[in-house]
C-alpha cells in the first residue's frame, strides 16, 4: 500500500512542473494536456519523470510507451505505479 496519497501525488507533480518546468501554477488543472496546453517537450518530459522516480524511488520510463495525456493522467499513472 502506498504511503502517498493521490493529493499529495498530484501536489507534488504540480510543484514539480512549477519549479522544475517552469509551468504556470494557473495552466495547471486535471484537464490540461502535457503537451498542448502546458508545452511539455521530449526534455521536460524527461525532466518531470526524473524527478519523480527519485522523488518516490520508483521506475516510471520502463512502464511508459508515451507520456500520458493529460495531468490527471499523470496523476493515476504515478499514484497506480506507488500501489503496486
């Protein structure tokens, strides 16, 4: 079982696109494509699963064909990969 909560999964992605990505805290909802809404490029993206693999001690890159679609996406994928 996770010791995480969706919250705070989803918290700490947002902060890490705030801080690290340099993402508006505004642009950020459930809804908002990686990509076409907040300018994800192939760097970033990497970026991102970087920091969350060390952030949670877990292999996100393995697992992923594709960087998922939405934030919300991102959210579920994180948070299903700390449940297992």
């Amino acid at each position: 079982m996770s010791e995480f909560s969706v919250a705070e999964v989803r918290d700490s992605i947002k902060e890490i696109l705030i801080n690290e990505c340099v993402i508006d805290s505004e642009l950020i909802k459930p809804e908002a494509g990686l990509i076409d809404d907040l300018g994800l490029d192939s760097m970033t993206a990497v970026s991102l699963l970087t920091s969350l693999e060390e952030k949670y001690s877990i292999c996100l890159e393995d697992d992923l064909s594709e960087l998922p679609e939405t934030f919300a996406d991102l959210v579920r994928f994180v948070s299903g990969k700390l449940t297992n």
